[in-house]
C-alpha cells in the first residue's frame, strides 16, 4: 500500500496511460482537493488534535461517552504505518465492497469477528496510552469498513480524544452523510481515504460499488475541513 498527498497522487497516475474523460474528472476533484490534503499533512505530525473543533463554554463539562456495542476483527496496539505517530489500531468487522485483491476478505461479513464495546477497547487503549500521544499517536480505526458502524466507531474516537489521543479513520467513504458521515467525521483528527481507482468503471470493476460514493464523500470532507491523506496500491490503479 502506498501512503500519498492528493497533489502526489495526481501526479503519479496521469504518467502512465490516457485518462478517460471519466478518470479525468475524478483527477480533476482530486486535484481540487489536493490542497487540503497536503495542509493535513503537514498539520498532523506533533499535534495534540487537529481536527476544527466546536467552540465550546468554558464552563461546559465534558460530556459523557456513551457505551455503544460493536464487532471487530482483531486490533493491533503499536502501529507505524496508519496515521501519525505510533497507533492503537482496531479492525472493524464488515464491508460492503468486495474488491479483488483484498488483503483482509475476513472482515466482510457484518456478522463475524467479536463482539466488544467501546468501554472495553477503551480500557485496552488506556493501557497503552502512554506510548501512543507522543508525536501525535493515537488510536485509528480501519476494517472492513469503519463508517459502517458510526455509532461504535464516533465512541471509540471518542473516547480517545478524552485521553488526549489523536483519531484517525481509514475508509473508502461508504455509507451516507446522515447516517455515517455525520456520526463520525466530528470525532476524526484525520482520514486515510483509499479511492481504489480514478476510472468510474475499473472502480467498480475493482470494488463491486460505484464511484460516486467516493466523490461525495471527498467533497464532504472538503465541506466538514476533515485533513486527509489518499491511499491506493499504485499497481492497481494503473490497470
């Protein structure tokens, strides 16, 4: 998997081949996007949160993290590779897409993998803590597919951010605005948003979903200031 800013990105898929008129207009959002994934790349490194934040009263306490139920995969407590600094990493269970190639197919079924709570990974990421906040570590949920289960993902991150931990999402941006969206991204420091292909159709040759969700939610974290960094396996893209 190759890590990437949007204007990199650009870059290294227009080298290869002739763009279709298709792909060429997903390089063009793409590109307009660009400038805020670079301001998120550079923003995130040492960085305590740095997500836009609410105003808030001074006098207002924080509020109580609901315990919500969930399913997982695994979790791993000392990652290097999914967002800044040193990560608690947790793998959630179930994915609508079913993209060829893909490294973890265990995690689709929604009905698999372990049953847990946000309170009880919460306490396994508290363990932990320490060794996480410098450099801007933290906690970032991955899958499968995260946005699939807002409400557990939204108290996971939420409960990180209570510890002084950073959030970060990895996802293809499946799911809605109301339903997903706007569950989690409040919650995000930032996203590592894989767009598996530029060309409409090799998009959904690749993932068995059409691209527009990926564009929506590319416009949404433009809309909602959510920093990213985009992510795709460059042999994949070239096909």
């Amino acid at each position: 998997m190759i890590s990437s800013s949007g204007a990199l990105l650009a870059r290294a898929c227009v080298q290869p081949t002739v763009l279709s008129a298709a792909c060429t207009a997903s390089l063009g959002l793409l590109k307009r996007l660009a400038p805020l994934a670079d301001s998120g790349f550079s923003r995130a490194y040492g960085q305590p949160a740095y997500a836009t934040q609410p105003a808030q009263d001074e006098d207002a306490r924080p509020q109580p993290v609901p315990e919500v139920v969930g399913q997982i995969h695994s979790t791993e407590s000392f990652s290097a590779v999914d967002g800044p600094g040193v990560r608690f990493l947790v793998f959630t269970q179930g994915c609508a897409m079913r993209c060829k190639f893909c490294s973890n197919p265990d995690t689709w079924s929604a009905h698999a993998g372990e049953t847990i709570s946000s309170k009880s990974l919460a306490n396994q990421i508290r363990s932990v803590a320490p060794y996480l906040r410098p450099g801007g570590g933290g906690v970032t949920c991955s899958g499968g597919e995260p946005l699939l289960q807002p409400d557990f993902t939204a108290a996971i991150f939420r409960e990180a951010h209570a510890m002084g931990l950073t959030t970060c999402l990895d996802t293809t941006g499946q799911g809605t605005k109301h339903h997903n969206w706007d569950k989690v991204l409040p919650h995000t420091d930032m996203v590592l948003f894989c767009i598996k292909h530029l060309d409409p159709e090799k998009y959904t040759g690749l993932t068995g979903l059409r691209q527009l969700g990926a564009l929506k939610f590319a416009e949404e974290l433009k809309t909602q200031r959510v920093p990213f960094w985009l992510r795709w396996v460059l042999g994949l893209c070239m096909m």
